[in-house]
C-alpha cells in the first residue's frame, strides 16, 4: 500500500510537471485515491475471507482413517493372536 500511495502522490507533480493543469491534476489525483481505496478493501475483505476460511478448516474433525476391504478393526478382533493374560482360556 505504500507504493500506492506514493504513486497517489507522485503522479499528480509528475502531470502538473508535463504541462498538465492543476484541475486536471487534482481530478487525477482524485480516481487515483478512489481506485486505492477500493482495491485497499477489497484486498481486506479477501484477507479477512481467507482467514476464516483457514479457520473452519482448522476446527473441522479429521476424517477418520479408512480400512481396507480385508482389514480388522480393533485388537481384540485379531484371529490366532495369543492373549498374555495368563487367566484367559486361549493361553
């Protein structure tokens, strides 16, 4: 922003410079500031989007891992595995 406004403040001595009347300098000064104005909350607003665009993304839960067709879900589930628990009936 700040090249802009030292454009907003360059162009008009650069026109009056060239020849260019002091009304016409001062309108060009005037579209000048109303361009950087605009373009200033528009580049605001599309920050101010992006942040809580990130922010939702942030908040919203992990998608949970997917198994596979074959694949076995907890521990417990497992065929063949032998408990350590010497009280259980496979051990």
């Amino acid at each position: 922003m700040r090249w802009a406004a030292f454009s907003c403040l360059l162009v008009p001595v650069v026109l009056v410079v060239y020849g260019t009347s002091y009304g016409g300098a001062a309108v060009a000064t005037l579209g000048l500031l109303a361009v950087t104005a605009a373009c200033r909350v528009l580049l605001r607003h599309s920050e101010k989007v992006q942040r809580a665009e990130a922010r939702v993304r942030a908040e919203e839960p992990l998608p949970s891992a997917h198994r596979g067709r074959h694949s076995r879900g907890g521990a417990g589930n497992r065929r063949g595995c032998r408990s350590s628990d010497p009280g259980s009936p496979q051990g």
